[in-house]
C-alpha cells in the first residue's frame, strides 16, 4: 500500500498514486467512449473536487454541475449548452484553475477513486455515480457553511 493520499485519503497499492488512477480512468473513458466514457463528466468533476485542483470559483461552479447531473438527472449535454455562455472564457471574469482556493481541509470522503473499480463498465460507471454522489454529501456541511443565508436559524 502506498501511503494514504494526503488530499482525498485513497489508499492505493504501493507505487500507485491518485493521479496514476485517475490517468489510468481517463484513458478507459477516452478508449471506450460508449462504455467508460459515460461517466467522463462525473469522473473529472470527484477527482478535482477532491483534489482541491481549482479556484473557489471553479470548485463551487464544478460542485453546482455535480448538483445537476445526479440531483436534477441533467446530462453533460443539457449542462453544457445552458452553461456555454457563463463558462465562455472570453466572458469570464475568473479562472477555473488560478486563484484563492476553497479550504477543503478537514473534510472526510466516504469514497474515492480507490473504490471505483476498473474491470468492468457496469461496475466502473455504477462505482464512479457512487462516489459523485458522496462527493455530494461529503461537501454538503462546508456548502452550508459558506452560504449562511441558507442556514437555519436555531
Ligand atoms: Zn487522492
């Protein structure tokens, strides 16, 4: 085993780290486009949320298509044409990637890319739906946190 990953605790075999895995996921997906490649958006959006790879903003706008795909049952391609003009880089004001970071440090994932098995399509896409929807829940308590108008009042 390798150590624990210090950003989402995955514990992989020793000399594996997540960025092998998720190397390994996208060349699946990029290999079986039918198959894998289902489940590309889900995979993408788990593995930078809980590696912390982007800006707050970028982090919040990626968790709020997480929202839509498995809350609203939205697919990549309704999601990508209502959003074609709030994420056209031209018109954006902010980076996805550059830029103050959310603090993400403290939260504990359920899942991770360790558990999403490989050998199988059925298994892979139902494994990486498993672990976008924990991601979901894992980041619920810092969402509430960061949007004090939606909390309830004691
Ligand atoms: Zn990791």
């Amino acid at each position: 085993m390798s150590p624990p990953c210090p950003l989402c605790g995955a514990k992989l075999p020793a000399g594996e780290q997540c960025r092998d895995r998720f190397d390994l996921c996208l060349a699946k997906e990029f290999e079986n486009p039918a198959t894998y490649g289902a489940v590309h958006h889900l995979t993408v959006a788990c593995y930078m949320l809980q590696h912390n790879a982007y800006s707050r903003q970028g982090w919040l706008g990626t968790r709020a298509l997480l929202v839509q795909f498995i809350q609203e049952g939205k697919t990549p391609a309704e999601v990508r044409a209502q959003n074609r003009r709030k994420l056209d880089s031209r018109q954006r004001k902010w980076s996805i990637t550059t830029g103050e970071k959310i603090s993400t440090e403290g939260l504990i994932w359920t899942r991770t890319i360790a558990d999403v098995r490989l050998d199988n399509p059925d298994f892979y896409c139902a494994d990486v739906e498993l672990w976008a929807k924990s991601v979901l829940t894992d980041t619920e308590a810092l969402i509430r946190d960061l949007n004090p108008a939606t909390k309830r009042d004691g």
